[in-house]
C-alpha cells in the first residue's frame, strides 16, 4: 500500500517545502506496520529532498520530518540531502543538465560511496548538494518571466496582481 501511494503521483504539499502528502501518508502505513517489528538486520534511512526555492534550506523541514520518522520507527538516520532549485534539472537525466548538476552527481556518488559501506551521508555530500544551483538575482529573473508567460499562455497576465481574497477597505478609513 505504502509503494502505491508514492508511485501515484507527486501528492499535494503539506507546506512549503515539506513533504508530499502521499510521502506521508506512506510513513504513516509504514510507522504503522512496524511497532515491535524486528528487522532481520539494523534498517537506516536516508532522503534526498529537493523543492523549487533556490534555497537548500528551505528542505530542513522535510529532512526533519524524515530523521523523525526514522527514529520512532527504529530505523537508524543515515542523514539526508537538500537540494534547492531541484526544478532547474527538469526531470531530465542528470548527465544531461549539464554544468549545473555536476555538484548534485559528485554529492550523490559520495553519498552512494558512503552507504555502501554502512556509513552515513558525508558532510562533504551534504555540502556539495547544498550548493546553489541558480544565484539569487537569476532566480528571481526567471521566476518573474516565468509568471509573465505563464499569464500570457493562460490569458491571466492583467490579474497576476489581483488579490482576490483580501479584505476589502473598510469606508471611511
């Protein structure tokens, strides 16, 4: 059950940079299958997060949500990876993003390395996926172009500043 809900599709966010409600939902049916279940050897978990801000911060809620879910299962926490602006590799193979996804490729063979060997994600790994893929002022550039087309193509480019659920004034104020 756990497997169908993640392969069903990417689920809604719970908040920002947080975990997929079917990621949840799939912890929750695992959490629940395991009290005093003994593993036939010590099980570790590890995450790769990635969410759309340029920010491999902003993932520290879902990699939290991961290590604590680890531990009230008995897993042991292997550590996890952050990546920000994870939508710029654009679901393509990562050999084919080209430059950008060089640091994202040498955090993920680290990584790969260390597991294998029963050791947790490297703190070189941790860094090096941490790395912005995007400066600031380019991010924001193509964010901004991005709604421009985006409200040309769905013919909402003179609302993109409405506010439709705000308050209206009071009079007299």
């Amino acid at each position: 059950m756990a497997r169908q809900l993640l392969r069903g599709g990417d689920g809604q966010l719970d908040a920002a940079a947080s975990l997929p409600s079917r990621a949840v939902q799939a912890m929750e049916l695992l959490a629940a299958g395991r009290p005093g279940a003994v593993a036939p050897k010590p099980q570790r978990l590890v995450t790769v997060a990635n969410c759309g801000f340029p920010e491999a911060r902003q993932c520290a809620t879902a990699l939290a949500i991961c290590r604590q879910f680890a531990r009230e299962t008995g897993m042991g926490w292997a550590g996890g990876l952050a990546l920000g602006a994870g939508p710029l590799l654009d679901r393509r193979p990562l050999r084919e993003a080209g430059d950008v996804a060089r640091p994202v490729m040498q955090a993920l063979d680290l990584a790969a390395a260390a597991l294998a060997e029963g050791q947790d994600v490297p703190a070189e790994a941790v860094e090096l996926m941490g790395r912005p893929l995007i400066s600031r002022w380019r991010y924001v550039l193509t964010s901004n172009l991005a709604w421009l087309r985006w409200g040309l193509r769905f013919g909402t480019l003179t609302k993109l500043s409405a506010r439709p659920y705000a308050p209206e004034p009071k009079p007299g104020f």
